[in-house]
C-alpha cells in the first residue's frame, strides 16, 4: 500500500480539470475527509492528480471521458460491471503489459488471473461501449495509469506508455479518437 499521497498537483492542473468539468456537471466533491475515509477502508491512497480531483473538484461527472456516463463516482461500478468477486483497489494491479486472454490457450474462462485483472489495484473510472472499462490503476507497479478492461482483455491507453488521470481526461477534451 501507498501511505502517504504523491506530491499535490499543480493548480494550472486543476483548473484545466475544473474548466472541462463544468459545475453543472459535477457530483459534489467528497472532500479531504471522506476522501481519506475512502482510501482508509480501501487500504490505498489514490494517485494524483485523481486524489486531489476527488477531494476538492468533483466526485464524479455525468460529463465525461467515458463514454457511457461520464465520469464514475469514486468507488462506485458501472451497470455492466461483471461480478468477479469483491473489489480490492488496495492490492497490486496484477499485470505489468497488455494481456489479451481471449487468443491465449492457456487460458480458460474461470481463469482467476482475469477476476484479478478486474478487482485488484484500480478503481473504475467508467465504461464504453457497454462491456470495456476505463481504470485508473491504484497499486502496483503501473499504478497512476489508465488501461482498459473489457472480456477479451486488458491494455494501458493507449500503448505501453499508458496515460496518467489528467492526459486522459485531456485527449478526451480534444475529441481525438482515444487510440489514435
């Protein structure tokens, strides 16, 4: 587990991530406390600029980078999330590099490497296109980036040179294809 929270953001950071959040938009901030009361029960503290985001600006946004519905609260699922057992965002993500399990013979559908993938270090940040999800990893090795997870498997966004929370949130402003 991380205990202590990476270095505060700048605030030219934060006003980029106020400015494409618009107030109307926003689910109330949780706050240092309850952010803190989160990660408490979770046993990890949130990378940065994403701790911070949470605390301070918004807790969630109907508005967002996701596709379907924004930006998830922290800690809450998608709809179409699978039910792969209980969540673990204090763990160690277990993958290092993309992992497509779906082309891999070694694997079968009950795999526990793939239940982990989904319910270890990370938190969802929201889905698209129903069955693929938007996590910002919280532990382990990569942790701080954002991937995606879906049924066939699992790829930082968008390579191996995986985007932190706010490049993210910026690709999405400019309207870019998110792989391109």
């Amino acid at each position: 587990m991380t205990d202590t929270p990476d270095q505060r953001p700048a605030e030219t950071t934060l006003a980029f991530l106020r400015s494409v959040f618009p107030p109307e938009w926003r689910e109330p901030a949780l706050g240092p406390d309850g952010v803190s009361e989160w990660e408490k029960q979770n046993g990890v503290v949130l990378p940065e600029p994403y701790r911070t985001f949470v605390a301070e600006v918004s807790g969630g946004s109907s508005l967002g980078p996701a596709g379907d519905g924004g930006l998830q609260p922290l800690g809450r699922l998608p709809d179409t999330w699978p039910d792969l057992g209980p969540r673990q965002p204090g763990k160690p993500f277990p993958l290092e590099a993309a992992w497509g399990w779906e082309d891999d013979e070694s694997v079968d559908p009950d795999d526990p490497r793939i239940d982990a993938v989904f319910n270890k270090g990370s938190i969802v940040l929201g889905s698209e296109d129903g069955q693929s999800f938007w996590l910002l990893l919280t532990a382990g090795p990569r942790r701080g980036e954002v991937w995606m997870v879906a049924d066939v498997g699992a790829v930082p966004a968008p390579g191996d040179q995986a985007w932190g929370f706010e490049e993210w949130v910026r690709h999405w402003h400019t309207g870019h294809d998110w792989w391109a």
